[in-house]
C-alpha cells in the first residue's frame, strides 16, 4: 500500500520532470506521488513541450500523468487545469503551488514592472490556485496544499526585494488559506527551501564561485537536492502530516539558525 493510493495531484512549474534530467521540486513531486501509488498527476507550467515531455516520461514508466498549459496568474487558465483533473480523474487530492520567478537587480534598479510580475507569479498565484482548487479538494474529501515559499522569506539581502517580499507574502497567505477551508478539512502549509540544485538555481549553480559563495553559508555543507525537498512536500500532502495544518517547514540544511554566516570547520 503506497501513501497516496488512489490519489490525485495537481503541480504548477512542474515543466522539469523528465527522468534522467535535471528535475525540479515540483517535478521530484510527480514521480515520487506516483511511485507512492497516485492515481493521476496533472503537471502544469508555461513551458509547454518541457511539460509535455515531463508528462510523457511519466507514462512511459507506467504513470498517469497529463500536462496542462497553466500562467498561474490567469484565473480562466487555473479553472481549465482544474477540469482536465476532474475529467480525467473524477478527484483532486493535492495542490503544489510551486511555480516562480526570481529578480536579482537592487531596489533602484528595478523597474515596476518586474517587481509587480514577481509578486504577480507568488502571490497572485498561489491565491487564484487556492481560490480555484478548493472547491474540488473539499469535494475529494480535504486533501492538501503545499506552497512554496523560500528561506529567503527569512533572510534579507542586497538584490531580489520583490522575490524575497513575495515569498513572505507565501507564508502569510498560506496560513490565512489554511484557517479558512479547515472546516472542509484542507490543510495548507508551506516549504521554505534553502539552495537547491534545479533549472532555477542552475545560473548559481554551475558558477564556481557563486556556488561556493553559498555553500559556505551551509551549515550541512552541501546543496539540496530536489527529492530532499519533494520529501518535505509530500509528508505534508500526506496523511503522515493528518494534523498539521497552517505552518512551515525550512528545509535548508540549516542557513537560517546560521544567521548566513560562513560556517568554517570545527575539525
Ligand atoms: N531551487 C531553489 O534553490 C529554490 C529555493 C527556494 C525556493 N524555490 C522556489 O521553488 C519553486 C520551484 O522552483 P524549482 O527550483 O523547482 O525550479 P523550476 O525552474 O523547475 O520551477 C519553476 C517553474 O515555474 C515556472 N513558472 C514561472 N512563472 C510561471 C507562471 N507565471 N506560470 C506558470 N509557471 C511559471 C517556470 O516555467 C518553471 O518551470 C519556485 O517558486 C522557486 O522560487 C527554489
């Protein structure tokens, strides 16, 4: 018996979930929800043929998997992502709100534009996604939602004010969501993960010096992995996490409780 037998997952900036590439949260989630006994994962983002090669690595292994075209910010395109879920698969059982974008200039540098589409993308998002899944969630019997925010929720640095502003806004809204459908027993709750390797940090990543720069500040010493933040995400989709309900978990190999400071060797 796997634990999500029979259940039904919606996933937004899920275009990187091909085996055997580089995958991102939203794409370590559909593999390991299905191998966990899913039913049916509807993968969505704007990438459209990376989604649909996502979706169609999944069936190849044997999984029930769909692709769905979803700007997160579009209330009409959120209710058509929601009918492809209740069509095909009668249910909803778990939203992932995972879809982001990141700026990187100072505050004087950064024009309107940009800092409204990135609060767009978080906040807007996650709010049209809740909005719009819960009625089929409260339908299906509860289920969950987790949001993505980051630890830079927690932390402030020199560029990204509009990405570091929006994911707190995450946070907030995640716990104003969870009180309100509690009562139709849909739990919300959010992921603040650290640095992890996927195609959003690979810029960082793949830069020596900006890898090592953050690597430095960690206390466990190395990068996530994207399965290492999927397994946070999906013990809150679960029943494991029955009671658990308008929180957050860091899962950030301990930069935060660090305080960012580089951490040098005790031994
Ligand atoms: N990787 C990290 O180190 C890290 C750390 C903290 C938080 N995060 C957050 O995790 C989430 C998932 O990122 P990831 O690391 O899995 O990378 P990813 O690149 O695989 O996922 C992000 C996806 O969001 C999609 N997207 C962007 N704007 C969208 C929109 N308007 N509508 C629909 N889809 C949109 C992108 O196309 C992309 O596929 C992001 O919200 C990111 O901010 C990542």
């Amino acid at each position: 018996m796997g634990r999500f037998d029979g259940k039904v997952a919606v996933l937004t900036g899920a275009a990187s979930a091909v085996d055997g590439e580089l995958m991102g949260f939203s794409g370590a989630v559909a593999w390991r929800f299905m191998r966990e006994g899913g039913k049916g994962v509807v993968l969505t983002d704007m990438k459209d043929e990376a989604g649909e090669k996502s979706a169609a690595s999944l069936r190849k292994a044997g999984f029930d998997a769909v692709y769905s075209h979803l700007e997160v910010t579009d209330e009409s395109q959120w209710k058509a992502a929601v009918e492809v879920a209740r069509k095909r698969y009668g249910r909803l059982d778990l939203l992932v709100n995972a879809a982001g974008i990141i700026d990187r200039r100072s505050i004087t540098d950064t024009p309107v534009d940009e800092w409204r589409r990135v609060m767009d993308v978080s906040a807007t998002g996650v709010f049209l996604g809740t909005k719009i899944c819960a009625g089929l969630l409260g339908q299906s019997g509860g289920g969950a939602i987790v949001n993505i925010s980051s630890m830079a929720s927690k932390m402030a640095g020199a560029y990204g004010a509009a990405y570091a502003t929006s994911r707190a806004a995450i946070l907030q809204f995640t716990k104003v969501a969870a009180i309100q459908y509690a009562g139709q027993g849909t739990r919300v709750n959010a992921v603040l993960p650290g640095w992890v390797h996927t195609p959003f940090t690979t810029w960082a990543h793949d830069d020596v010096a900006q890898r090592d720069a953050r690597t430095q500040r960690i206390p466990l010493g190395r990068w996530g992995t994207p399965e290492e933040i999927a397994a946070v995400i999906l013990f809150l989709g679960s029943d494991d996490a029955a009671y658990v309900t308008a929180t957050e978990i860091l899962v950030d190999g301990g930069v935060i409780a660090a305080g960012g400071a580089p951490n040098p060797k005790t031994k």
